[in-house]
C-alpha cells in the first residue's frame, strides 16, 4: 500500500528560528511530490518536485526531493507568526490522474 | 477568479442521520475531488470525478457514501447513515486537468462534519 510519512508531527520555534520538515515517502510508480500549508482553512499549494536534487525555492521556503533515498525536506528560514500551520506532503502516481497520496501533515507553531 | 465554494462549512448530526455536502469548482474546471480529513492526518480521496464521470472511487465507503456530479460543474457528497467515524473535515478540490497527468489542485475551504 502506498504511504506518506512525514515528521516531526509538531514542532514549535520561535521567529527567525530555521525550521526543515521531512517527508518520505513509498509509492508505486511514484510520478511528484507536492507540499500544501494548511492554516485555518484549506491546503494553499508550495511546491511540486518531479526531479530528484533540483531545490526549488519561493521567498523564505525552498524544498528539495531525492528519488534514490525517497524523501523530501521543506526548509522554511527566518520563520515568522505567519507561518505557523500544517504542512501537508504528498506524493502523485503515473496513470492515476491527480490522485493525491497525502502523509499526516506537520503542525509547525511560530512563537513571537 | 472565484474559488472552490463549499456549504454548508459546519454540520452536527447525530449518529444513523443523514447529511449532504455541496461544492461548486472554480469555472471550467474539468476534475473535482472529494477529500476526508479526520482530524490530525492527512486528505484521504473519496472520489475523483473527471466531467461527470467517475474517475477513482476505490477508497468512498460505498454502503454509505454517494457522491455525484450530474452536469459536470458542482458536486454533491452524501452519508447516509452518518456514523461517528465520520466525523472529519470534507475538503473538495478542482483542477484544470481533462486528462491523467497532473495539474494543481484548487481546495475549498471544507466542511466540517461532527457526528454525536
């Protein structure tokens, strides 16, 4: 069966602290691996990495995957109030359309 | 643009009742999913339709769960009888997708479901 696994479940820092949450994952014909922030509402999306070693960055956030060990990490720098919230990790599937396998989500909390 | 559009965004039952989920996707989008979110995990995909057809329902507790998508534009997810397992968030996405490869999925702001 396939499977998402992230950790820590929770973490709490305080602002500017420099935070890493990790995914691995095990999917059959594993096709990308997406990351969602998941604050009082819905999952907004982050990132997609289809290649392995490729960082992809967007302001204070950047992530990295590697297909050969099957995990990812999301780096969040100089973490703010802000980004306290869940972040979700999920892999695709080649031929499954957007079917989304997701793991059960680190709750990161920012104190000022 | 307008975004996923979900009601009602809470709902307390009691348990053997019956409860009905609305959601309307972003315009022109082809693919809508129904997600279940019980507290402190993950979306698990209920149902994804593609138009009005249905894509993957492998994981929808077809004794009690039905959803449908008569017009290809909104949804409706229905439990019947609601148990207290069932008790969770119910997130609908959307996506621009009209074939298998991926495209980023829209969520809507969910409803949350508590069963007593």
């Amino acid at each position: 069966e396939d499977k998402v696994v992230q950790s820590p479940l929770s973490l709490v820092v305080h602002e500017g602290d420099t935070v890493t949450l990790n995914c691995s994952y095990e999917v059959t014909n594993f096709r990308s691996l997406l990351w969602y922030k998941q604050g009082k509402k819905a999952p907004t999306f982050l990132f997609m990495l289809t290649s392995s070693g490729i960082e992809k960055k967007s302001g204070r956030l950047s992530s990295i995957l590697d297909k050969k060990e099957l995990f990812s990490i999301l780096n969040i720098t100089a973490t703010q109030t802000g980004d306290s919230a869940v972040y979700l990790c999920a892999g695709t599937v080649y031929n499954q359309g957007g079917k989304l396998i997701f793991g059960q989500g680190t709750e990161l909390s920012v104190k000022p | 643009e307008a975004g996923v559009a979900q009601s009602p965004r809470y709902k307390i039952i009691e348990k053997r009742q019956s409860v009905a989920f609305w959601c309307n996707p972003i315009s022109g989008h082809a693919t809508l999913y129904w997600y279940q979110q019980i507290l402190g995990q993950g979306p698990k995909l209920l149902i994804q339709f593609q138009n009005n057809g249905v894509v993957d329902d492998s994981q929808l507790p077809k004794d009690r769960f039905s959803a449908e998508r008569l017009k290809g534009v909104d949804s409706t997810l229905k439990i019947q009888p609601a148990k207290l397992e069932d008790s969770a968030v119910y997130l609908c996405a959307s996506s621009p997708s009209a074939g298998l490869s991926y495209n980023e999925q829209f969520f809507g702001p969910g409803t949350r479901l508590t069963v007593l």
